[in-house]
C-alpha cells in the first residue's frame, strides 16, 4: 500500500455538503463517502442535485471512493423494492463516477442469523443489475443482518461466488458480533481475499457486556496492526471513516441500525474531527 487513501461517511459529521467539502480538505482526506446528503438518502436524492454535488466535489478535488446504502438491510419479502433501490443507487453511481455500493445480508429472522438457499438466491437478480450497470456491490458484517462477522460474510460470498460482489471490512462491527470474534486479526484473515473496501470504527464493552463506539485507537481493535497487515497485502482500496462516535453521547440503537438523516448526523463533526487526527497519527506511526 503505498500511499494511505483516506475518506469519511460525510454524515457521520454533518448533512451539509459543503461543510463535509471544507472538512475533508482540513484533515487531509483525499475522498468522501456518501450515504445522506441534505437529510435525504443518496438513492433519493435528484440527478440536478446530484450533478450539483459532482460539480463541487470535483472543484475541490474529492473522490467519491463508495456509496454506503442500505441495500439488503431490510427481509427477504421486501426484494422488490430493494432491486429498485439498487437501479437507483447505480444512477446516483454514473453522475457521481463511483464504481461501487455497499450492501448487506438481509436482517436476521427469528431464529437467529443463517445462510439459507433464499437469501444466497436473492442476489442473483442482484448481480444481473450489477453486470448491466457496470457496478460492484460490496456486503458489509453487521451485527444486525445474517453476517455478523466476516467469518460469516466470507462463506456467504463463497456461495455467490461473483465477481461483482465483494467485502467491505468493518473491523469495529466485530465489538457487536454476538459470536465475538476477534476483529484483527480473524476477521480480516477471515475475508480478506474479498476485500475492496474499508470502514474504520472503534469501538469496546462494557462490565454490562454492551458494545458502544469510541474514538479511534481507543478501542479493542489493533489498528497498527491491521495497518501494517494492508501495507503488507498491498491493499490499494480507500480507508473511510465510520466512525458511530458521538462526544458526550451515544447514538440510539435506531440510528446505529439505519444511520443517516439529521438525527444521526447531530454532533458528529466534533467526533469525526478527533477520530480524523487520531486515525492519521496511527497510520503515520504503523507505517513508520
């Protein structure tokens, strides 16, 4: 990896582009990764403003490195409409000349989080979409869908078995995995071979056993050591901020399961800020 490529989910510190725009260059960041912009989730927003926002991103010099949707994040009988979203996502992709989308494995049921034959299925009408719009889908772990670790997300991408859909590793899900398992380094050995992309998060528990974030180099994942594990595998993907890390607070358990909008943006640029320098001055010292 020789050179760190470095972004942030812009709502994790503000709704305002131009704000997000103007934060980006004051700590370095080369790119920018969107979700909601204007408290309206990026599917949604329109082509005139989507252009609008190309045209200042472009100005400033900032890549969109990924679209972090929410496609998948619902059950197995809303499918329909999900395919609808991702023909939207990919629209919103071609103005904002961004090549992939995040996505996830369906909430889990009753029973638990499973790999079944129907969820595996669901991603068949997926990829057709994909293949046609020129679009790589990359799954996310999460402690709320069917993945919820990246052992879990490696066997379901084993089963899909398609060069359209990838990894996006999230080091610090792994503090919410019910199975526990170790962010870094099971987890990124776990999944690595897939990875196209990563979040960074920090994050611990409590003596009550509840997981909440921190800021980044505070937690329980090794960052210099999964720094130095990129360096050593030559990842060339981006590294973008998610940070969940509010100063003083901790976002709802809502927001956590479908962040975006207003509400979950509230005060994130202070947080964002500080895990910004803390996640530079690691990369710095790893690499070193």
């Amino acid at each position: 990896m020789s050179e760190i490529k470095l972004s942030f989910i812009t709502d994790e510190a503000t709704q305002d582009l131009k704000e997000a725009i103007a934060f980006a260059k004051a700590h370095g960041f080369s790119g920018v990764e969107l979700r909601s912009v204007e408290d309206t989730p990026i599917d949604r927003i329109s082509a005139e403003k989507l252009t609008e926002y190309k045209h200042l991103l472009d100005d400033a010099g900032l890549t969109v490195c990924n679209l972090a949707s929410s496609f998948y994040k619902c059950f197995p009988h809303e499918v329909a409409g999900e395919l609808e979203k991702l023909r939207r996502l990919c629209d919103a992709a071609d103005i904002l000349d961004c090549g992939t989308i995040r996505g996830f494995a369906f909430f889990a049921g009753e029973c638990g989080p499973e790999i079944t034959d129907e969820i595996v299925q669901a991603f068949t009408p997926a990829i057709e979409i994909l293949k046609a719009r020129g679009k790589t889908l990359l799954l996310e772990a999460d402690p709320s869908v069917n993945t919820t670790n990246h052992a879990a997300l490696a066997a379901l991408l084993e089963q899909i078995g398609s060069d359209v859909v990838g990894a996006i590793y999230d080091p610090g899900n792994d503090i919410y995995d019910m199975f526990r398992e170790v962010p870094y380094p099971d987890g990124y050995e776990a999944v690595k071979k897939w990875v196209r992309h990563v979040h960074i998060k920090d994050a611990v528990r409590n003596e009550l056993d509840e997981s909440y974030c921190v800021c980044i180099g505070t937690g329980w994942v090794d960052y210099p050591g999964l720094i130095r594990a990129l360096n050593r595998d030559g990842y060339d993907g981006w590294m973008s901020l998610e940070t969940h890390y509010r100063v003083g607070s901790e976002i709802s358990e809502e927001l956590m399961t479908r962040p975006g909008g207003a509400a979950f943006s509230e005060g994130g640029l202070g947080a964002t800020a500080e895990s910004a320098e803390a996640l530079r001055r690691i990369v710095k010292e790893a690499l070193a």
